[in-house]
C-alpha cells in the first residue's frame, strides 16, 4: 500500500470542537439547539444511523428528540408529525431519515419541512441555494464533509478534474454544485458518470480526485485510479463477510485502491463521521439563525 489514510474520525473531532464551541456560546444565552431526529420503520442500518446521531447530540449537549413511527406509518400522519415540529420553537432542526418505507412519498416529506428547519438541505430551496454557490446557509451534510475531509488532508480542489461516481440527491448531485463553484476549498472541473455512462473507467481514471457514491460495495478497483489520485469513498454496503457474519464494505476496492491512490479514506472511519459531524453544525447553525430571526 502507498497510499496515505485519511481519517475521517480526526477530520471530524476538529469540525466537532468548533461546533461544541457554538453550542456553549448559545447556552449562554439561554439557547439549547434542538433536533428532531423522525425514522419510521425498523429498517436495520437506519436504526443504527439514528442511534449514532442522537448519541452525537447527547455528547455536544443539542438536545435530540427521537420520533419512531411505525413502519406502516400513513403520509398523512408523517406530515402532521412534520407541521408540528415545524411550529415548535424549541426545535430548530427537523430530519427524516431516508430511505422512508415505500408508502411515502420522500419529495412531498422534503416539501413539507420548514426550510429553516432542514438541517439534511434538502429542500428545493436549500439546495438551490448550493447550486448558486451560496455557502452562508445549510451545507448538504455528505458532500460538505468530502469538501471538508479533503482541506483536512491538504487536497485543494482547485484546478484538479474531480470525478464523481453516482448522481443520486444526497451525495452525487450536490457534491457536483458544491466542487464546482469558484469558492474557496472548491473550484474543480467536474465530471459525473453515473449507471447510464459506458466505459465508466474511462473518465475515473483522469481524475486527481476520484469520489465514489454509487453503492456498489468495491466496484472502484485499482486499475480504474490514476495513480496518486485522491479517493473518496461514500460507500457503506454490508456484505457477507467470513463465519457468516456481514462486513461493511465501500464503494472502493481498499486493498487495490491503496496501491495505486496517492491518499484514501477508509471505510469505516472516512466519510461517516464527516456527515455527523456536518449535521451538528447545520444543527447549530439553525438555532443561531432562529436567534438571530428572533
Ligand atoms: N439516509 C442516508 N443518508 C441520509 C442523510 O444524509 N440524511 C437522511 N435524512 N437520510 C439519509
């Protein structure tokens, strides 16, 4: 292996620390950030996302409100739940975790959460927001922690070919606005490919920074890296490991990858932490502008 590791989990302590530093100043001023964290159905990884997240909130002193809704949860009671909160002033920050079960509608759950409110900047607002560069507001959680794991490791985007692999809403598309744009720690040319480009290995292997989200456990092997390249690797896939019992496992082939690539995160202990750590700062960031609208 030549490649240098990038870890995620010290990238994300120092965003944490500042974030923590925030929290304190608005308890000063008598001002507990609040989180609703809303996850219907038992679906096992987003349990354990939740769990993660609400544990994070306990650490930094936000205080999380957990709402479980059964899995058989109708639209209607989801967007009750939603206004609600939405009217609630000791809230400021409002998720739904996604994937919902499959009687809902994921857009009209992203329509009806208060822009201010929405924290995963989701919201057609929001992330119009990020496609005119516009960075005063929330970060989309994911692609604001590649952008911040990069300046940790020292990768300055500008001028490089970033190569995304994968365009869905959450990572793909808004990591594309937000490289893009002729801000600092950005100003890369930018090339998606996604399940409809042929040849995908044609383009990965001209990236200096390869960014794969497309949820296919390994399928960014080595010999589709240029060598010394940067890769990120978005990907959490459970997959069969030995004794029976599931490993996780990236987008990227490590073992292979690391031989080529000229730094990479691992998985665990890359992204994941980055988009927690985002969370608590769009979090943060919410109840500072409640504050400030007040
Ligand atoms: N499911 C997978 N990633 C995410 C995310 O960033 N936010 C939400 N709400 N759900 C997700």
């Amino acid at each position: 292996m030549s490649a240098t590791v990038i870890d995620g989990k010290a990238a994300a302590a120092a965003v944490i620390s500042r974030v923590r530093e925030r929290v304190e100043s608005l308890k000063a001023r008598g001002v507990v950030p609040g989180l609703a964290v809303i996850l219907a159905g038992e679906d096992p990884a987003s349990q354990v996302y939740v769990r993660n997240k609400i544990r994070k909130c306990a650490e930094l002193g936000i205080d999380s409100r957990r709402i479980d809704l059964p899995g058989d949860v109708t639209m209607e009671e989801m967007l009750s739940v939603i206004r609600k909160l939405n009217e609630d002033p000791a809230v400021h920050g409002i998720l739904v975790q996604f994937p919902p079960p499959p009687q809902l509608s994921q857009e009209k759950i992203i329509d009806a959460i208060s822009p201010s409110k929405d924290v995963d900047c989701f919201s057609s607002c929001n992330v119009g927001r990020i496609l005119e560069g516009r960075t005063d507001g929330f970060l989309p959680c994911t692609p604001a922690g590649v952008l911040e794991l990069l300046k940790f490791a020292g990768i300055d985007p500008a001028g490089k070919h970033a190569v995304i692999v994968g365009r869905s809403n959450i990572v793909g598309k808004p990591l594309a606005a937000l490289l893009m744009q002729k801000n600092k720690g950005a100003n890369a040319t930018v090339t998606v490919v996604h399940s409809g480009t042929p040849d995908i290995a044609r383009y990965t292997r001209d990236a200096d920074i390869l960014i794969a989200a497309v949820g296919r456990p390994r399928f960014i092997t080595g010999g589709m890296i240029k060598p010394g390249a940067a890769v990120i690797d978005v990907g959490i896939n459970r997959v069969p490991g030995e004794n029976g019992k599931s490993v996780l496992a990236g987008d990227v082939d490590f073992g292979s990858a690391a031989d080529v690539a000229g730094a990479i995160t691992p998985v665990p202990g890359g992204v994941g932490p980055m988009t927690i750590a985002m969370l608590m700062n769009n979090a943060v960031l919410a109840a500072e502008q409640a504050v400030k609208n007040a």
